[in-house]
C-alpha cells in the first residue's frame, strides 16, 4: 500500500508538487525527521549560550546576578515604601491628621517618630502585665518607704523585688547595689522623670537610664527587655523593663542612683526590705 501526498494551487486546483511513498517508508522517514529535530535542539543548546538555561550548567557569574538583581529589588521596594510613606504623611499633614507645633519638625522626623511608635509599642500582653503589676505594687508600703529628710520629701519606688546581694562599695568600683531578684520580675521607674538613655551591651545586656526632678539620675542594668526609648516620660512605679523569663535561676539587676553628678548609695534613699 502506498500514499501519495500532493500540494495544489488554491485558485487553479492545478498539483504544484507529490511524493508517494509506502507506509513504511513514511515511518521512517518521520523518525528521521524527529531525530534530525532532537540532534539540532541538542546541538543549539550545547553550542550557544542557551545552555545557561539549564539547572545544572547555571555558572557562578550568573548566580552572583541573580543575587545582585535580588538585591536591587529588595532595595527599590524599601523605597518605594519609604516614599509611600511620605505620600501618606504628606496626605495627612493636608488633611489635618497631623499638626506640627515645631516649625523646625519635618517629614523624615514625623516618619522616624512613627516608625519608633511602632516598633515599641507593646504587645497587649505586656499591657496586661505591666498594669497588672503597676496595681499590685500602688499600695505596697514597703514600695515608697524612703528616708524623706535626705532627699527633699522625694519618694522613690524600689526598682523591682528582690534582696539585695551586693552593697554600694564605690572604693572598690562598685558603684550601686545587685538586687538579686527571680526571672520575669519587672523593673519599675524609681521616680518621675525622663529617659535619658535606653540601649543594650554585651556586658550589661539592656540598660536604662532615667533623669528625675532634682537632679537625681537612676540607672538599671540587666533588663532582657526594655519598653522605654530615649525621651519617653515616665512615672513613679510604671514598669520600664523586665528581667529575663528563660533563666531558671535567679537573676541580678544592677541599681544605681546619682544626684548632681555624684554617686550615692540608694540605701540611704529606698528601703528594699
């Protein structure tokens, strides 16, 4: 049996071109025709940078563009945000959401400012543990018991709960007393005041510094979480950090107190029992 493959014109209906052939022929030469593809792909891509599309053949060149390029768009999404950001705070400054009282106050500060709001803003958990425990110590006694004719009628809070293991020993550079105390006790401001400094060491891991009416400076050292930044105001007793929650042994807080430059021994001020 054989088959006759024929090519008209359109218009005419007139046989252009034919080719007979046997089925068998016809096999074969289809086989041939695939494999004369497949040898062709196969050396178009072995042959020409086309090859750099394969998984296994992808060169370290490429890798290191494909890092790069990564990074230019991780880069060009952080400034499309940050110039989102400006949008909206340009929107609400127009619209009224936002009313700058300092004439020197701009953009990048209002932005920074929200940013910082954000990041530190407490979860409702701690919300929840910070008032609770702000309840518990208002009324404790032994919390606000100082030695009023040392310090001008000024009543400090004790910075957390606990003994007092180490004394006030500036002879030996020991300059404030280690209040050993259990893990996620909170650490609570003293007094009324500002945050001068709020940061972290490796030494000291978080430590906080607050600046109280006259001329007091309180320093807490050993915080494995702190909830105040540089400017925050602060009351008497509000919780400003905590001690570490992972230790299973006890743990120290490092208390110092200074009044115009000058280190003091805060048992002359706060009674820890």
């Amino acid at each position: 049996m054989k088959y006759k493959i024929s090519v008209l014109n359109e218009n005419t209906l007139e046989e252009v071109f034919h080719l007979r052939m046997s089925a068998q022929r016809f096999f074969f030469t289809f086989i041939f025709i695939l494999l004369a593809v497949l040898v062709l792909f196969s050396t178009l891509i072995l042959t020409t940078p086309l090859r750099q599309l394969l998984p296994d053949n992808i060169s370290s060149d490429i890798r290191k563009e494909a890092v790069r390029n990564a990074l230019i768009i991780d880069s060009l999404t952080e400034e499309v945000s940050v110039r989102q950001a400006y949008i909206n705070t340009f929107k609400d400054l127009v619209t009224g959401d936002i009313i700058i009282k300092d004439s020197l106050l701009n953009s990048d500060s209002i932005i920074a400012k929200q940013r910082d709001e954000q990041l530190l803003e407490k979860s409702m958990l701690e919300k929840e543990f910070c008032e609770e425990f702000e309840e518990e110590e208002r009324y404790n006694i032994s919390a606000t018991i100082t030695n009023n004719a040392t310090h001008n009628n000024v009543v400090f809070f004790k910075p957390t709960i606990g003994e007092v293991k180490n004394l006030f020993d500036p002879i030996n550079g020991h300059l404030g007393v280690d209040i050993s105390t259990k893990p996620s006790t909170p650490i609570v401001s003293i007094y009324q005041g500002t945050v001068l400094y709020s940061a972290y060491t490796l030494d000291e891991d978080y430590f906080i510094q607050i600046i109280h009416p006259q001329g007091f400076i309180s320093v807490y050292k050993g915080a494995a979480n702190v909830f105040k930044k540089s400017g925050d105001i602060v009351q008497s007793g509000e919780v400003i950090a905590v001690m570490s929650e992972k230790s299973t042994k006890e743990t120290s807080l490092h208390f110092e107190l200074w009044k115009e430059s000058q280190v003091q021994d805060p048992l002359n001020y706060i009674v820890f029992e």
